[in-house]
C-alpha cells in the first residue's frame, strides 16, 4: 500500500481532500435499508466508491470486449450510480473513483495477468480506445456520464481490488470513513474483490445490486447473495433506491 509521505506530490491530494459541504454537518443519522439488516451511519463516516466505470469495460473495442463479452449489459448501472453521486455531491459526501489500468511500460502488469487466457487484444495492445487497460488512454477514462468533479480522488488500481497498491486506505483512514458504498463493474470481480479486501481493514460495505452489474448476470445475481448470505458474511446488499432514501428529501433536488 502505498504510504502518504509529506510533501510527496503523488500523495499530496489525501492531505488535501475536505468536505466542502456544510450540508453534511447539518444532516443526521441514515438508516439505509439494506440486506440482512438496516446499517446505520453518521453521514460523515459513509463514502460512495464507484469501481471502475471506464470505456475499457463499458465501450466496444475495450478490455472487456477483447475478453469475448457483450460489453452491453454494464450499461445499465450508469443511471443508478450517477443518481447516488448526484446526491452524494448534493450532501458534501465522500466520493472515490476507481480505474483499472497498468503503466505504459507495463512494469505494474503481472506476466500472469498480461498472458492469461486467450482474449482478441491482450493488456498494452493497440485498439480502437488506444492501447487496452493502460494509464492514459482513451480506454482507460471513465465513461462520460460519471466523470469526477474536482475534489474527488480517482485511484488508479493495477489490480482487482481498490486496496491492493493504492492510497484508498490511507485516503479512507484520513477521513474516518468507517461504511462504504461499493458500486461499478464487475459485480463478481472488482466490486466483489474490493468488497472483501474492505471487510478484511474493518470496513462496512453496502453493495447496491442496480449499481452493479456483470457480463455474467447469474454471476451478478450470486456474487449479491455471497456479501449478504449468513448474517451478512462480508456485507449488505441494497438498491440505489433504498439508499437515496435514507437521504433527506430522498435524495432529490
Ligand atoms: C475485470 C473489473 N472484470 N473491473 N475488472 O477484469 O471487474
């Protein structure tokens, strides 16, 4: 994990980062109904972390297009999630982007990652977005509909999971942030491997199933039922609908 060191410019936005809505201090409790059980948060303690909606996954010609996938069936958790930013941004919450995506020289890209399997283009290769999965390209941006705003932090991820390699624990840590809303692609891989990698550091994750999605959706369907099975063995599982709820005037403008 990469460490905040002061003065360091790679790090210097974790100092940065405050809140910049003083709507946040006026707002109370939420009570978010969720699978197995409601969770309760103070508001500023909860953080919206949105896995990975880059081209690469959600556009053809990408990396999840090379792998074989009809990149189509992503698309429908854009509107659920850009209506939880919207309310998020309203509140003065907490919000981090996640991409995918290796170096240039790749020396981020395990050879066992790079080589596996038997896709169309492989990590590095030039497509039709640039080159697939890498820092800088076309592919790699998120897709327009959920670009960040200013003062968001993106994590740039060279793995499965949001915390593997990169500053979200300290970013998390820096804001005591004690609940997360895990949403993005895939539901089954880097929300799933972000969901548990969080369990395992103390935190509560809140998953919403219309903010998810997979190219599998039997996938999507079980990979929800894992987070929430046994008492919640590793998380909650609720909707965009539950969740802007529990926000004042739920959610709207
Ligand atoms: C995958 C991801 N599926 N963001 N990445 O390779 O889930």
């Amino acid at each position: 994990m990469a460490a905040h060191c002061e003065n360091d410019p790679e790090t210097e936005h974790i100092r940065q980062y405050t809140p910049t809505n003083e709507v946040l201090l006026a707002m109370t409790t939420l009570a978010i109904e969720a699978t197995p059980s409601p969770v309760s948060v103070e508001p500023s303690q909860l953080a919206l972390i949105v896995i990975d909606m880059q081209r690469d996954f959600l556009e053809p010609g990408g990396f999840g297009e090379t792998l074989g996938n009809d990149v189509s069936l992503l698309v429908r958790a854009v509107k659920p999630i850009a209506q939880l930013l919207e309310a998020f941004r309203r509140q003065g919450l907490l919000v981090i982007h996640t991409r995918e995506g290796h170096r240039p020289d790749l020396s981020d890209a395990p050879k066992a990652k790079v080589e596996r399997g038997a896709p169309s283009k492989r990590i590095g290769d030039h497509g039709p977005m640039g080159r697939i999965l890498v820092r800088g390209e076309p592919g790699h941006d998120i897709v327009p509909a959920l670009a960040p705003i200013a003062g968001e932090p993106v994590i740039d991820k060279p793995g499965k999971g949001a915390f593997y390699a990169t500053e979200l624990g300290p970013i998390l840590q820096h804001r005591g942030i004690s609940t997360l809303i895990v949403c993005g692609v895939t539901t089954e891989v880097c929300v799933h491997t972000t969901v548990r990698e969080a369990n395992d550091r103390g935190y509560r994750c809140i998953v919403p199933s219309d903010a998810t999605a997979s190219y599998f959706p039997e996938f999507h369907e079980v990979a929800l039922r894992m987070v929430a099975a046994q008492g919640g063995i590793f998380g909650w599982v609720s909707d965009s609908t539950r969740i802007l709820r529990a926000f004042p005037a739920g959610g709207a403008r």
